[in-house]
C-alpha cells in the first residue's frame, strides 16, 4: 500500500542542524549558533509550482545573520517575515526537478541544506502518466478561455474574441484570479459591487471568536494539477474595495476545510465546481473556516484516488503558501467524499488532520464487488426465473442481492416489461416495487465496465473529434495507471465470481429450495472481458419507441455484455484478473483499516427511500479498522433518522465539526493522551431523530451488528441490509474481491449447507456449476498482495 507523505503543521519536516560547542576557553562568538530549517507548505519531495514556504528557527542574532543559497545561487530572503525567534515565507525560483535549498551563516557557512524536487504546476507528482484526452471546463464553469499550451496541435481549442481558434489546450490551464462575493440576507451568493458600495442585502455572520462581521468571501479560483481549485475565505469590504488581493487572514479562525465531493465519473474531464454547497459552503465559511476545493476530488469526475490524493495534497501545500499552515486540516464530503477522506488518511498521512465522512463507502473498488452481482441477479429474476411467483414479491428480491427491497417505491420500468409481455410476448416477471438495486445502483456495472458505455460534457468541443472515439469509457481504464493491460489491450478488471454461491444464505434460512439454488447458480452467469462488450440498449441507450419497434432494444440488465447459457450447462462465471487485484491493495485504492485520525462518520437513514448509501457500510469500514488495528478508538458513528422527512435528514454536520474541534483542542493541549482518552464527551456512537435531538449515545448503542450481544438501543430502531456477497457466505467487512476455493467435498461434511443434504443427483449438479469448488471466506481474499 503506498502512502504520501506531507508536513503534518511544522514538526515533521525540522531538519537537524550543525551544532558547535566551541570549547571551556573559547570565545561564544566562535560557537556554530543553532538553526533549523522546516519545510512548511509540503514535503521535500513534493514541491510543486516553482515556489516553497520555509521557517528558519533560531536566536535572533543567529536569524539576523543568514542568507539562503539556492541551486548555488543567492536566493532572496525578501519575503521571509521575521518572528520570535523564526523566520517564515516564501522561496520562489525552483526548477523543474532537484533543487538544492542551503541556509548560509554569514561567519560559519553552511548551517543546513535541503533536497526539494519541484514539480510542474500541471503535475503529476506520483500519479504517473496523465490521461488524455482531456476536456477543459474552464469555459463552461468559469466563462475563462484555457491558456494555449506550446506546440499542442489537438484537444481543446482556444478561441479569441472572435471566436477564432487561435492554438490547443491539453492541460486546460488558466491563471489564478480572485473575486469578492457576498452571503445576501436571503441566504443565495452575489458578486460584491465593483462600484465600492456596501450592498443594502449584505449579510452578518458570527465567528467563533463571537465577533459580528460581513459575510464577504474573498474567492480565488485557478488551476492545479490541471484541474479547477477553489479557495475561500471571509474578508472585508475594506480590503476588496481598497487592497484586492491582500489575503488578509484576520477574519480567519486558523481552521481549513477541504471539501471532499461524491459521485462517480471514469475521468477524461476537468470537472465541476459546486459553489454553494461545498466551494463556499456558507455554515462553515460563516464560522471563519478557510475552504480548500478542486474539482479532482469530485469523484463524480474521476475515481483515480492516487490521483486525488496527489491532487489535494498540492491543492493544500499551495494555501499554504498563500496563508502559512492552518492550525488543523479537517475533511468534509458525502459518499466518495467520505471515501476519499478515509483513503487520505490511509495514504496521505498529514493531508487531512480529522474528518467527517458522510454517507461513505469503505471504498470505490470493492462496492464494485457486490454491485456488479445487481444487474446478474435482477436479470435471473426478471427473465431466466420469470415464472418462479416469489420474484413477483419484491421484498423476497432481498433474499437474493441483500439490498433493501420494498414496493414504496416503484420498478420504474414496471409498465415497460407488461407492455412488452402484452405485445411483443415476452415472460417478463415483474415485482412492483424495486430493490436498491434497481433504484440507485442501475446502470452502475456498464458504467464501471463497458468500455462503449459514457461520455463526459463539452467533449464535442475537443479537435479532432476522432480523439475522444478511441476512449474506453470504463472504471478500469480511467486508473490503467495502476492496473495495467491485459493481452487484449484493454485494462485488467477486478471483477470476478467464481465459486461465489449466490443465495446460499437465503437456502440455509428455507427461503428458498434446494433445486432453486441451484438453478440460480446455474444460470446466474457473469459478465463478459470488455474486449467482447457492445453498446448497451434501452433505457441506457434509445427510446421506448426503439423498443416497441425492436423488443430486443430493451435491456435495463446489460444481459447483452453478460455471459449466459442457452442450454443446461451452467453459465460461465467471470474470473478476475489478479495483477489488477495486487496493484488495487498496493496503490491504497482499497481502504484496509488504517486511518489514525479523529473521524465522526455521519449518516442519515435513507434506506426507506433505498438510498445507494446503505447504511451498513459504516460498520463495514469499522471492522477493517478493527482487522486492521484491534480498535477503532478514532472512529465514531452517528446516525440521523430521515424517515418521513421531505428534506432527507437534518443537517448534523455542524454538530460534527464542533465536535471535532473540541476534539482537535484537547490533542492540542494533551499530546501525550491517546485519541481515545482525548476525545470530548460527544465523540461517541450516537443515534438521533428526525429534528437532530439525540436517541441514545454510548459504547454499546450499536451492539448486534458486529458482535453476538443483544441489540443496542441505535441498532434496534434502524435495521441494516447486507449484500449479495454476505447472502453468499461473505463476512461484512466486503473486501473478497476472489475468494479462496475449497473443494466441494469439504463444503458437503464442514455444514456450508447446514441440515440440506444432497442427492447424488444434486452433488452432480454442484460439482458441474462449481468444478473448481466453491468460497471459503474463513480464508484471506485471494486478490490480496
């Protein structure tokens, strides 16, 4: 697992310096004066843009008496701001590659040196080759041309006035800019007055120093790592009328925020900035919170996150340069925004200080594990067992994907497979209400694996237009970085299910029979190598009215790309690639339990509504942790009830962060005392209702689900739902992307099958579904390194 490293504060990059003791009878002035050099904006490796931010410590006739030397050549101190007994800034002239930064005393010569290697403003540092093509938004979100790049002669045109193309961007570069915007009286953003006039709807906010200021936000936006940054911050009007650009920090609490956001893209775009909401996420700026953001931590962009960590540790060392180091970083995002503050924290150590995950996942890759068995076992109950009536009750869907199934919400596509039944006669049987599946997972495996399957905004724009039709569009080949190529040329895949049983759960609890399992594994299949993959159909391509003229069109299932069996020979399973699996664990794509800072992980009960956020993976990170570490002293669960409320759920972030500060606060003033024994009296599992008020709190609130005690008081009022791959013997924790096989012959006499005992005519069958033998999950995932 690789992990990348960056200054956590100040201490960790202190280089050790000379020290002279002169001798008994020796003058003091001939002792060499102690002076330390702390890399502050990033490590020494890690220097990206051309310019450092240092601390040089000492005494102040020692500090008085040094120059710095860079490359050999004198390096100017101009910017460096005295301090008690520290000198602090800027060292700009960098080039590309390794530079050799020395502190010179005037009488004693060197006193310390430093290896930096800088690297382009555009990247990468560590992520390897940079994906083209790549579509630049700088016009659609900002309204700024993209600066040309020297010698391109294809990608994203750049035009002039007159709309003329006057050169290409592949890098999709600008110049960073500064704006002033305002919190209006009715709660929306606006552009402060270029005319110097205070705005008649300008809104007040409270820092948490109590002071009563104007909410203004001064905003800078520009380009790192190619892709779009954000950095807000309160000022004042003075500033913005007077002196734009000033970053004054006296409206600033000390305290950054970097906000994380969600989704799930397969990259080759710049991406999306969300203003309101993260950007200039108002309940935090109000507070005196500094925000970081960049459209490369959007996993609905891209889901490289050895590329978002890259991209957020740059984003980070460049604030600092602007403003110095924030006396703690804190992480806030939903879904593969939680995600990623899990990963960083594995990965980057430093980057982010404590975090409030909301809504997350362990991690992307191995969600793929379980959803990429939904369309397989919505196609098997849908079209392979159609006349089998349990399927027509949506709620016995769960005993098969685990997911939440209920008819509150509906099959969308219901009306669509009875019309079909009706004239085209097709036996398609139909469940009125859906599974999580269906509801919020649909159309995820073409997305993660169809290599024809996507697309990305304005990539219309990009020249020739033959450059994007070579893209595969899949999950894989975004991150082939990592995982590589097969002999097919396309990028090794993770997916696999051999030997996996599905609904093995469901037959040891008598919901379904013997002969029904087996004729599910028989017939449930697997999906096809990309290379043997075509475009998909309706609803993902087309219309209803390409289905009524061509019923085959209609395929919400993907069937088309999955290996099936036309006879009695059991569909072929999909057998992943183990090279893709190694490289998965040791690029830390896949989050293994270590995560050594505060974390509040924060989640609203959405799984009335089957919110693609299932609530169990709170505990499925947990118990990495607990695998990892033998504890999860760090981390706290909270759930917020959200059903039967429009608004999905109250807004318990606030809380989180307050949480976390105080928490932040006590490490501060006790470094000595474990996480645990500083956490405050509100870091612990919770559960509230509806209005945010709280249900019960305490160590035991959550008992039942990872240990066999009886249910704890937040367990018994909501229910958790599991997957298909824990109907199948897997333990929650998800992480199996291939498991170990045992032969059947053990399965049959170690009670896999509990009180079932097999014919010989059945044992013939399972031998035929599972020749190499079946899951053993008391043994590691295979797939890891």
């Amino acid at each position: 697992m690789k992990r990348y490293s960056v200054s956590r504060v100040l201490a960790a990059m202190s280089i050790a310096m000379l020290v002279g003791c002169g001798g008994s009878s020796g003058s003091s002035r001939d002792m060499v004066p102690t002076v330390s050099l702390d890399i502050i904006s990033s490590a020494p490796d890690q220097v990206s843009g051309g310019d450092v931010r240092i601390a040089l410590r000492g005494d102040d006739a020692a500090l008085s008496s040094l120059s710095l030397r860079l490359n050999g050549e004198s390096a100017s101190t101009e910017a460096m701001v005295p301090g008690e007994g520290v000198l602090e800034g800027l060292v700009s002239g960098l080039t590309l590659g390794e530079n050799l930064l020395e502190v010179v005393h005037a009488r004693h010569g060197v006193l310390a040196s430093q290896t930096l290697e800088n690297h382009p403003i555009t990247g990468p540092m560590f992520s390897g080759a940079q994906q083209y093509p790549f579509v630049c938004m700088t016009v659609h979100q900002l309204g700024i041309q993209p600066l040309v790049d020297e010698g391109a002669t294809e990608g994203f045109p750049v035009l002039d006035d007159a709309d003329n193309v006057i050169g290409y961007s592949r890098d999709c570069s600008i110049e960073p800019y500064i704006e002033y915007w305002y919190r209006t009286t009715a709660n929306t953003y606006a552009p402060l007055p270029q005319d110097g006039s205070r705005p008649a709807d300008l809104a007040m906010t409270t820092l948490m120093d109590g002071r009563e200021v104007d909410f203004i936000v001064r905003w800078e936006r520009g380009t790192i790592n190619r892709f779009i940054y954000s950095y807000a911050m309160l000022a004042t009007l003075d500033e913005a009328n007077e002196n734009p650009g000033a970053l004054d920090a006296d409206l600033w609490n000390g305290r950054l925020l970097y906000r994380f956001q969600g989704g799930v893209g397969i990259g080759h775009s710049q991406g999306r900035v969300d203003r309101d909401r993260r950007a200039l996420h108002p309940e935090v700026l109000g507070l005196g919170y500094a925000i970081a953001y960049s459209t490369g931590n959007r996993t609905g962009e891209h889901y490289n996150l050895e590329l978002g960590a890259e991209t957020a540790l740059m984003v980070k060392e460049h604030f600092i340069k602007r403003y110095g180091a924030p006396l703690y970083t804190v992480g806030l995002g939903a879904s593969g925004g939680g995600i990623q503050q899990y990963m960083y924290a594995q990965n980057a150590p430093g980057l982010i200080d404590a975090g409030v995950p909301v809504q997350t996942y362990t991690d992307m890759v191995t969600q793929t594990i379980h959803i990429g068995d939904c369309e397989l076992l919505e196609h098997y109950m849908d079209v392979t067992d159609a006349d089998n009536a349990k399927w027509h009750t949506t709620t016995n869907r769960s005993w098969l994907v685990g997911l939440h199934a209920t008819d509150n919400v509906p099959d969308p596509l219901a009306p669509a497979k009875q019309m079909l039944n009706d004239l085209a006669g097709t036996n398609y049987g139909i469940a009125p209400g859906s599974t999580e599946c269906i509801e919020s997972w649909r159309g995820l495996t073409p997305l993660a694996l169809n290599p024809h399957f996507g697309s990305v905004r304005e990539q219309q724009k990009m020249e020739p237009a033959s450059l994007m039709s070579d893209v595969r569009w899949t999950h894989t080949d975004d991150l082939v970085n990592i995982y590589g190529r097969d002999e097919t040329g396309h990028a090794r895949s993770l997916f696999d299910n051999v030997g996996v049983q599905y609904g093995l759960q469901a037959l040891l609890d008598g919901n379904i029979t013997a002969e029904e399992f087996l004729d599910l594994n028989a017939q449930v299949g697997g999906w096809k190598h990309p290379s043997e993959m075509v475009q998909e159909g309706f609803p993902f391509i087309g219309s209803m009215g390409d289905v009524q003229a061509d019923p085959s069109r209609f395929d919400p299932w993907s069937r088309r790309n999955m290996n099936l069996s036309a006879d009695d020979t059991p569909a072929p399973r999909t057998e992943g690639d183990l090279q893709a699996m190694n490289a998965a664990y040791d690029s830390g794509m896949v989050f293994q339990g270590h995560a050594d800072i505060p974390l509040i992980d924060w989640r609203p009960y959405l799984e009335e509504v089957l919110d693609m956020h299932n609530v169990h993976q709170s505990f499925a990170v947990r118990q990495r942790m607990l695998d990892a570490v033998g504890h999860h002293d760090n981390q706290v669960i909270w759930f917020t009830d959200a059903r039967g409320t429009e608004d999905n759920a109250f807004d318990q972030t606030p809380m989180a962060l307050a949480v976390i500060d105080e928490w932040m606060a006590n490490i501060r003033e006790n470094p000595d005392l474990s996480m645990a024994e500083n956490k405050p009296a509100a870091a612990v599992d919770s559960c509230f209702d509806n209005d945010g008020a709280l249900i019960a709190a305490g160590s035991e609130v959550w008992s039942g689900i990872l240990d066999q005690q009886s249910s704890g008081d937040c367990t018994a009022t909501f229910p958790l739902y599991t997957t298909s791959r824990v109907v199948a013997g897997a333990p929650i924790q998800g992480d199996f992307f291939k498991c170990a096989l045992k032969p059947l012959e053990t399965a049959l006499t170690d009670g896999t099958y509990g009180s079932w005992e097999p014919d010989a005519s059945q044992i013939a069958r399972l031998e035929a579904i599972f020749p190499q033998g079946v899951c053993d999950f008391s043994q590691p995932d295979v797939g890891r390194p």
